[in-house]
C-alpha cells in the first residue's frame, strides 16, 4: 500500500505570494492532518479534516487554511506568506478509527522557503 | 505550543550500545506515539503504546508509560549507525485526532 504523498517537494516563494501545498493520504484513511515543523517552534498542529469538514484547528492565524476532497486528498494554502512561514510542511493521515488506537502516518513533507 | 519535554536533548552513543529517551507531557492523553525523523524528512511512526499500556516492544523499540507521573521512555538496543535520527513522543488527547509533539532527543550512534 502506499505511502502518504506531498507535493512538491520543495518550494521556493517570496514574501507576499500565496502557496497551495497537497497531500494525498493512504488509501482507505479519512482523515488527514497538517503540521508545521520549524527550528524555533517544533512540530505545530496546524488544522486536521474528516470527510471534507476541518474539524480541528490549532493556533495559526486565518492565512493557513486548508480543504479536503471528497476522495479524501487534501490542500493547505497559505496566503500573503512572511519570512517566519518558512518551514517544513507535514501532512498525516489516518484511519480515524478509534481514539486510543488511532495511528497517524506522515509524508516525506514540502520544505517551503519564503524569501 | 508543545504539550512536553524530551531528554536528554542529545545523544551520542556507541554501536551496540543501548539508546534510552525519556519523554514527559503535561495533560491525560489516549495514547503516545514515538516517531523518528531523518534529517528533516518526514516522521516514520515507531510505536504506538495506549494509555492503559505500561509496556509494549516491536524488535529492538521497548516503550515504556508511565501515566501517573506522566512521561515515557523509549528504549533502543543494540543500537546501529542507521539509527541515527531524531526522535520524538507524541500525544493524542480527547476526542481530536491532533498530536503534541515533544521537542525531540537528537541521536547519534558512532561506528
């Protein structure tokens, strides 16, 4: 079975310009989650979406947003990018099954780099 | 914000040698997940031990929980150059599906 998808893999943008980064989850699972990983900060929950709802979100501001597709693929977009966006984007995805066994498995990521 | 500490923040040891990461996290938690990292790349899960586990191995991964004082410790053995990586504990918590990541123990194993 494969793996957790992200693409690109790189990303080079300037300050001010949007990005839309994608996430294409292990067959079969349904929810899929966004994490921001910087030196400074760590690894951040960013928002996580089931059957096309967000239904959690962490302490980002409104420019990070996200969607999810009905064939469960999702998309991060971060719009009027600053210097402190640039990190390593992670997408996981899950089975959403039950709460105390439920494993998340991440994708190889999209290192983002705002100039 | 990250829910907990891991310790030691680095780690150098020698082939063979065993490697022990300890991780503490701050609230009552479903599970916890080790995952390890290679430079930068994307987190490859280890193990998942629930909250009512106190112990539970996969080949040379012993985890250890303790939920009375809150921490974690994960044990490797006969530890290889391959295992060089870092490491992180990772929370689950209520019914959200997001994980609290620790700040990570940096390994690295000599030849």
């Amino acid at each position: 079975k494969a793996g957790v998808t992200q693409t690109p893999r790189y990303l080079i943008k300037t300050r001010g310009q949007q990005v839309t980064l994608s996430c294409s989850p292990i067959s079969g699972h349904r929810s899929v989650s966004w994490y921001q990983q910087t030196p400074g900060q760590g690894l951040q929950f960013l928002f996580e979406y089931f059957s096309e709802t967000q239904r959690n979100k962490g302490n980002f501001p409104g420019r990070f947003s996200g969607r999810q597709f009905s064939n469960s693929r999702s998309e991060m977009n971060v719009s009027t990018l600053e210097l402190g966006d640039s990190a390593l984007y992670l997408c996981a995805s899950s089975l959403a099954g039950e709460a105390f066994t439920d494993t998340q498995y991440f994708g190889p990521g999209t290192r983002l780099t705002v100039l | 914000s990250q829910q907990g500490e891991e310790d030691p923040q680095a780690l150098s040891i020698q082939e063979g040698e065993n490697a022990t990461m300890n991780c503490s996290y701050k609230t009552s938690i479903n599970n916890l997940q080790w995952y390890r990292q290679n430079s930068g790349r994307g987190l490859v899960h280890l193990i998942l031990i629930r909250s009512n586990e106190r112990e539970k191995h996969s080949g040379r991964l012993r985890v250890t929980l303790d939920t009375s004082k809150k921490s974690s410790s994960l044990l490797i053995t006969a530890s290889r150059a391959a295992d060089t990586a870092s490491y992180f504990c990772a929370t689950s918590s209520g019914s959200a599906r997001q994980l609290t990541f620790g700040s990570g123990t940096q390994l690295t194993v000599l030849p």
